[in-house]
C-alpha cells in the first residue's frame, strides 16, 4: 500500500469521523467544536509531517505557520501573525534549503552539468545523466541521448521547459528528478515513454497532460517535488 493511499485512507476516516459527529451532535450534548479548523488543523499536521519525512524546509514551516494563524489568539501570538509569520515561513524555508539542500535525490549526476543564468536561455544537453539548473530566468533544454540514464531539473524562481523527445532508454528504464520552487517546470515526454510518477507537491500544482502505452517496455521514473509551482508533464 503506497503513502498516497494511506493518506487518502486517513483522510476519508477524518471525514467520516466529522460526518459522524454533526449527527449524533443534534442528539448528545457534546463541547463545541469548530469541525472546518479540526479539518484544516489536521491537513497542516499531514502536511508537518510529511516535510519532515522528505526533509522539505518549505512543507515543515509553513504548516507551522498556518497553525500558529488558526491559534493565534489562544497562544497569544497575534502581533506577528498572519504576514510576519508567513514571511517568516518563507525565507527560513528559502535559506535552509540553500544551506542544507534536499535529502530526496535517488541518482547519483556525474556527467553533464549545466548552469543556467538570468535571462532566457536555449540549450543541448548531451550525455547519458543530466543536470539543469535555472535561477531567477527562463530556460529551454534540449537533451540529446543515445542512452540516457537519468536527469536532474533544478528551477527557483523562474521556468524551465526540458524536452526529452532526442533521449533514447535503452536499458528500459531511467530516472527524472525535480525540485522546483517558486517557479513552473515543463516536461516534455515522447509518448511511447511510460512513467511512474511520484512528484509530492507543497502548495504546489503537478499536470498530466496526454497519455502513456501501459504495456510500454521503457519507464521513467519521475521523483522529487514542487514548493509553491507548477510541474506540468508533455506527452509528445
């Protein structure tokens, strides 16, 4: 059973859970409770968790911050919420990600390596790994393969379109990871590819669009994340 399910289960059984207290609530005298902040608290304290789980900076803070907002005045805190607190959220997750990174990367990138600078900028990425970076800029990656082994997108701040239509799986499978904040990323993916997909997401949108052959014999597995962007995958 995979963690998207479970957390679907536990959010299903909260939901029930609520469902059940409106009823029997006209029926016992039961305290007060503000079922839609139970519901949001419990969304924040998933959200908590799972940053810790994926040492996400982003998915840690602001959780915390959202729920000092919901409690302010019972924890006496109201001078510093809601912007200065969000703020607050903000660049402790921007500057503990640049200082300690991100945990979750499942390939080691040891050949190409590209940097990409402010402004917009088109190029061949050639290699059987790859590593793209954008900052602050809009960037165009064309990755030209013979046999490609994996890749690394990393986009703060800016977007990043990354075409895979010259990469060429020969050993049937390869990977993709993604870290993008604060920015959108575009995949595009030749359409005979079939991907498994496990891009988390932290206030943050992940697209689909087209489809892929089930019975493909050439997977990419696509791992990593977005905090506050989009990552929209192209089958082409």
């Amino acid at each position: 059973m995979n963690k998207n399910h479970n957390s679907k289960i536990l959010w299903g059984i909260l939901f029930i859970l609520a469902a059940v207290y409106i009823i029997i609530s006209r029926y016992i005298d039961f305290p007060q409770i503000d079922i839609f902040k139970l519901l949001i608290t419990a969304f924040f304290i998933l959200m908590f968790l799972e940053g810790l789980r994926q040492i996400d900076f982003f998915g840690i803070l602001f959780p915390v911050a959202c729920i000092c907002i919901l409690y302010d005045k019972f924890l006496g805190i109201t001078a510093i919420t809601p912007f200065p607190v969000l703020c607050a959220a903000l660049f402790g997750s921007i500057g503990l990600t640049m200082v300690f990174g991100k945990k979750n990367r499942p390939y080691i990138w040891n050949n190409t390596k590209s940097r990409i600078i402010p402004g917009t900028t088109n190029e061949q990425c050639n290699g059987e790994n790859i590593w793209c970076k954008n900052c602050f800029g809009s960037a165009i990656k064309y990755v030209n393969s013979d046999n490609f082994h994996g890749a690394e997108l990393n986009n703060n701040f800016g977007s990043m379109a990354v075409y895979f239509d010259n990469a060429v799986i020969r050993e049937n499978s390869a990977y993709l990871n993604i870290e993008n904040n604060f920015g959108e990323i575009k995949i595009f993916i030749p359409k005979e590819w079939k991907i498994q997909n496990n891009l988390q997401h932290t206030f943050g949108t992940i697209n689909e669009i087209g489809r892929f052959p089930e019975n493909s014999n050439v997977t990419l597995y696509i791992s990593g994340q977005t905090s506050f962007g989009e990552i929209s995958i192209y089958f082409i």
